[in-house]
C-alpha cells in the first residue's frame, strides 16, 4: 500500500504564483514600441523602432513599465494589438504593446 503524496510534492507559492525549484518559469515573448520621450527607454538602443521583450507569462503591462525601468509618471497612454488597455492587462504570447507618454501641446 502507498503513502497518500507519495512521490509527489507542492510546488512553494510565492507571490500567488507556483514556482517549483529546478523547472524554469514558462515566459513568452510581446513586442513593445516606446513613443516620444519613453523611447529613450527601448532596450534595442534605437529610438522609434520595436524591440522583443521576453516575460513571465500572465505579465501585465505594469510589469513591462517596472522591468524596463520606465518612469511611472511620464507612461500615460497603453496600447495591446491597436487597443487601448488598462496597467493591470494581462499580456498574451505574441502581443504588440504600444506605451506613450502624456503629451501636451496644442
């Protein structure tokens, strides 16, 4: 007769996600364009130009202003495959992100 659980183990929950050690997170790649002033932040070095960008997967906009280091004031304006979308979105494999600053002028 087996124990109950033998040979298996719980993953830790950290942060509300299961991460076993050993076994890579799952990631996914979004291609991101910075407008304006934000494109100064664009990891390719090109201003204007998109670049791939490779995240967890269920990232959300927020973790692409946090890991390319983008000033949370100057990002105003998100855009996911040509529609606006909240901070909190959650991104899909293959998604095209659009972040633009506040733009004032008349």
């Amino acid at each position: 007769m087996k124990d109950v659980g033998d040979g298996t183990r719980r993953a830790p929950i950290v942060y509300g996600r299961n991460r076993s050690f050993g076994v890579p997170e799952k990631t996914m790649q979004v291609r991101v364009k910075l407008f304006a002033t934000l494109s100064r932040y664009a990891l390719n070095g090109v201003p204007g130009i998109p670049f791939e960008m490779e995240l967890s997967e269920g990232a959300t906009l927020g973790d692409v202003v946090g890991q390319l280091k983008l000033p949370r004031e100057e990002v105003k304006v998100f855009f996911v495959n040509g529609r606006a979308r909240p901070e909190d979105w959650i991104l899909q494999p293959g998604d095209e992100v659009g972040i633009f600053p506040l733009v004032a002028g008349g």
